[in-house]
C-alpha cells in the first residue's frame, strides 16, 4: 500500500490542474507506482499467486488508461509515457 504522503506527491506531480485527482495521467501515476511496490514484494515472495493476480489486474488497468489517453488525446499520451518512461 502506498503511505498517503506518497500518494500526495503523485498526485502534486501528475495532476492536469489544482484539484485533479482522477485524471488519466494522475491514475497512470498512481497504478505505475503500486505496480512498483506490488512487483518488489513479489520479488521477495515468489509464491505469493494472490498477489501477482492483483498486480495483473493493475497492469490491465493502467494499459486501459493508457489506451483511453491515447484514443481521446494522442499529445497528452506521449507526453504520460515519456515522463513515465512507459513504452
């Protein structure tokens, strides 16, 4: 789990405007961070099938964000995946 001063700084990074917490940018952020976080402690634990279930589960999530961005604003995208270093 991401502490909330964690998630605040994500959020300050990513966010379009002042009050923005649910755009596509700030969710991708969010997702990529957990994924980071999920894909450590699986490192750790190998046999932990649950947890690997979620962290799949995540990297769908963030793809269909990722493809959402892309189909209704194909700018905003490249930049998202240059400053996030997704390919």
């Amino acid at each position: 789990m991401l502490k909330t001063k964690k998630k605040q700084n994500i959020i300050k990074k990513n966010q379009v405007h002042e009050k923005d917490t649910g755009s596509p940018e700030v969710q991708v952020a969010m997702l990529s961070a957990r994924i980071d976080e999920l894909a450590g402690h699986l490192k750790t634990h190998k046999k932990d099938n649950h947890s690997r279930r979620g962290l799949i589960k995540m990297v769908a999530d963030r793809r269909t964000h990722l493809k959402y961005l892309e189909r209704k604003d194909k700018p905003r995208f490249e930049a998202l995946t240059k400053k996030m270093k997704l390919d």
